[in-house]
C-alpha cells in the first residue's frame, strides 16, 4: 500500500511542532483544496503542524483525487469503500506522528474528507484530540459501538441549504455519535451550501483550541 503524500504548513510559531492536524479533501479535490486554512486555524494552535492529505485514488473523472469511487453509492458498496480507503489514512496518521515524535493530533475533513475522518478517527488506535467533519456523512453507523476504539470530541459542521450531501447527514451523525457515547458539538448553518464559511472556519478554530488545550 503506497504512502499518502501531503501539503504541509507551520508551526506558525516557528517552533518545533506540538500538535499535527490532518486535513481531508472532498471528492474531486486534492490537498490544495484546504491547505488555506492552515495559517488562519494557526492563529488558534500556533505550534501545531497542518497536513493537507492528497486522496489515495484518482477521481473517476481524471481530475482531482478521491477517497474511494462513489460511481456507485449502495451502502454495501460505498462501506466497502471507506473500509478499503480508511487503512491509508490511519497509515499516514501514525507515520506523521512516529516521524515528528508527536502523540497530539486533530483531524478534520470536508465532504468525503468528513466521512473518513470520522470514519478513521473513531477507529484508529491513536485517539485524535479533536475530530472536526464538515458537510460530510458518519459511515457504517451500525458497526461503530463495536468497531469504536476511543471518543474524541466531534465538531459537526453543515450547510442549510447543501444539495450535494443533506444535513440530514449530520443530524443522524449526531444521534448516532451521541448514541455511541461521543461528545458531539453541531451547527447547522442557514442559507449555506455545499462549503466552508467563516462561521465554520471560526467554529473550527475553537475546537482545535480546546482540542490541544
């Protein structure tokens, strides 16, 4: 299984990293997509170190990068997916961390990004201090009482008016989390779409801060 490779940015205080935040792209985008909110989400974790993860796949369409196909989304198929794709972030999870002698780290994602963020946050043997999932989906809902190996804190972020993944998707990720006995924290956002706000992006900069705190 080939290494993910990834952008990198910080710490913004210039001194040796004490935390590691992993950003996970949507389908279609590639780790330049999220590397941007590295140097605002710094101001709230200056020594923290950001990863922007390119996708393990090309995109079906031969732009971007993708988690797994969704060129066909029955719930066998696209479980099947997430679990194929998920061993590939959880690999470059520990690398990073074995690689800067770290244990602290965040992960966030958006869209497809959000569901194997979830999906491996919950699952990896490393506990993430934060998980933040924007306008993403929780994957295999019925497996996670048995699979979860630790419950970090979620931040569940989501458009209104998203046409793309519904916040119906997060709504039933916060009952199934809480369900599970996962601290979740969710916002519903009005008249957003399918994207990142600066409601979100300040949302986010708070998790992170009390994350790493």
């Amino acid at each position: 299984m080939p290494s993910l490779e990834a952008l990198h940015w910080g710490p913004a205080s210039g001194a040796t990293p004490r935390h590691l935040v992993i950003l996970c792209h949507g389908l279609g985008a590639d780790a330049y997509d999220l590397i941007d909110l590295a140097p605002t989400w710094a101001k709230a974790c200056p020594d923290a170190i950001f990863a922007s993860v390119h996708a393990p796949f090309p995109h079906d369409s031969g732009f971007g990068r993708q988690w797994w196909s969704v060129a066909d989304r029955s719930p066998p198929v696209m479980e099947a997916g997430i679990r194929t794709a998920a061993p590939y972030l959880l690999d470059f999870i520990n690398a990073e961390l074995e690689r800067l002698n770290l244990q602290d780290y965040a992960i966030m994602g958006f869209s497809q990004g959000a569901m194997i963020a979830l999906f491996a946050g919950l699952r990896g043997p490393t506990a993430p201090r934060a998980v933040l999932a924007f306008s993403g989906a929780l994957m295999a809902p019925q497996t996670l009482k048995k699979e979860l190996t630790n419950r970090p804190p979620v931040l569940l972020i989501h458009g209104e008016d998203d046409d793309v993944v519904p916040a119906s998707r997060s709504r039933e990720a916060k009952a199934a989390l809480q369900a599970a006995g996962v601290t979740v924290d969710a916002h519903f956002i009005p008249h957003l779409g399918h994207g990142i706000d600066d409601t979100g992006i300040s949302f986010g900069a708070l998790a992170l801060q009390r994350g790493f705190s």
